[in-house]
C-alpha cells in the first residue's frame, strides 16, 4: 500500500499488488524435475537393495523392484552377459540426457522473444 502525505492530510491512497504467475515453461519444468527426480530415487534405491541382497519376498523391496523395473526395461540386454548394475548405469545415464535437453530446451525458449 502506498500513502502520499502532504501538510500532515493524507492526499490518496492507492494500493498495489503485484502478483507474479509461474510461466507455463517454469511449470513444466518443475513437473520434468520431480518425475526426473522420482525415477532416479527408484533406480538408484533398487540398486541400493540389490547391492545389499535385500530379500525380494519383502513387500518393499518387491514395490521397488516392480516400479524401477519399468523404468530399467528398455535397458536391458543392451550389451551381452550385461549385469544389473550396468543396465541401472545405462538408464541413469539415458534419463539424465534426456533431462538435461528438455531443461535446456525450456530454458531457450523463455530466453527467446
């Protein structure tokens, strides 16, 4: 709010607000970021459990497994006689690239016009 006063009178009173909206860029973005960000925390803490032989009878390592896996799939047998390990590597590598251009991609275009 911003007051003019003159001789001790107040003269007008206007109020300002500013209310600043999240671009659709800057929304997408943050959606990209969280599903990057999930899909990263279900391989890497499939990894984890596999790396620690978690039992796979246990109801949440059996979830993760089964979420990550999906994620994994398309990884999978890339290079002969290929272990866990290295598809989880594959895929972590993958997502990140494909992360990075969207990022980038989003960030152009609010730097365009």
């Amino acid at each position: 709010m911003r007051r003019v006063v003159s001789g001790g009178t107040v003269d007008s009173v206007s109020e300002t607000q500013v209310v600043e909206h999240q671009s659709i860029a800057d929304t997408i973005a943050a959606v990209i970021s969280v599903i990057y960000t999930a899909i990263l925390s279900l391989i890497g803490l499939d990894t984890l459990l596999k790396a620690l032989d978690a039992r796979e009878a246990n109801g949440f390592v059996s979830a993760i497994d089964t979420l990550a896996g999906v994620f994994l799939r398309p990884f999978e047998g890339v290079f002969s006689d290929q272990r866990y390990w290295a598809t989880a590597l594959i895929a972590a590598v993958v997502y990140t690239v494909v992360y990075l251009i969207a990022m980038a991609a989003l960030r152009r275009d609010r730097t365009v016009g």
